[in-house]
C-alpha cells in the first residue's frame, strides 16, 4: 500500500486544527520579524515549531487512548517523554537566551489561536452518529440526532422518565 492509499490517522478536523496553528505560526512570526526585530522573531518561530508538533503528538496520543486497540502503555510512556521534551527543550532555550519567553510564548500562542480558527473555519466533523459502533457517519438513511436548546425537552432527567407531554414543567 502506497502512501497515498494509507488512510490518514488524523481526522479532518483536527487537520484542519494542525493547518491553522501552522498558518497561525507564520503569521506571528513574520509580524514579530517586522515589528520586533529578528531576535524577537526568531523566538516567535521557535514557538511556532512547537506549537503544531506539540498538537500533533498530543492528537496521536489522544487517538491511541479512545480506540483502545493494542496496549496504551507505550502511548502514556509517549505522553510522558512529550511533557519532558516540551519543558526541558523550553528550559533549555531559556536558559541558553535564544529566545525570550516572551518571544516563545506568542509563538506558542498560535497553538490557541490556530485551533479556534481551524475550528472555525475548517471542515466540520459528520452530524450523525451510528448507535451501533459508535462511529460517525453520514448518508442519506441516518437520522440527525442534533438538538438546539430551545427545543423541548424530551425526557425529565431530574426524574429519569420520558416527559409528559401535559407537564406545565416542560414547556419552554
């Protein structure tokens, strides 16, 4: 199987998270080479490269724990070492003067501001989900389970039955 059969493990919202902290990062970092200077700005990239990596590895992990195939010890371990990489390489480049941390934490700034925009703006996951598998899906013959808050309620959770339909308590 080819690379370009291989199915992604990255769903496409979170792509769509990883494109917009990678677009974020640029971003900052080409307005702090421009407003801040270049040692500014090379603080800004060095956040902007964590940013994503951080995201990724972090949506690899995540994935490993909710399907639950295989053994996730190796995946906490994985989790574990992130923690340290991300901390001792952010001590360490402190501690050298590379950057500020002021620098680091605007380029790491894009990590927020990336997922909200690729939220946002990027593709929306599937409406319907199967009761089944628990995947999602989408078709013509599945049914949309989406409810807006101004809808009835459509059972008395306080009381663990469906609603009445002549319960003055249930109207909206």
């Amino acid at each position: 199987m080819s690379d370009a059969e291989k199915p992604s493990k990255l769903d496409a919202p979170m792509r769509g998270a990883l494109v917009g902290v990678i677009g974020t990062a640029v971003v900052l970092t080409i307005g702090s080479f421009a407003l801040g200077g270049p040692r500014f700005g090379i603080g800004v990239a060095i956040g902007g490269v964590l940013a994503p990596v951080n995201l990724w590895v972090f949506a690899q992990v995540g994935e490993a724990f909710l399907s639950r195939r295989g053994n996730t010890a190796p995946w906490a371990v994985i989790a574990t070492l992130k923690l340290a990489l991300l901390l001792g390489g952010v001590w360490l480049i402190l501690r050298s003067g590379i950057a500020s941390g002021l620098a680091l934490a605007v380029g790491y700034g894009a990590l927020p501001i990336g997922i909200t925009v690729g939220t946002l703006f990027g593709p929306k996951p599937p409406d319907d989900v199967e009761e089944g598998d628990g995947r999602r899906t989408t078709g013509s013959g599945s049914r949309s389970s989406r409810r807006s808050f101004g809808d009835a309620p459509r059972e008395d959770v306080l009381k663990a039955r469906p609603a009445d339909e002549g319960d003055p308590s249930n109207e909206p």
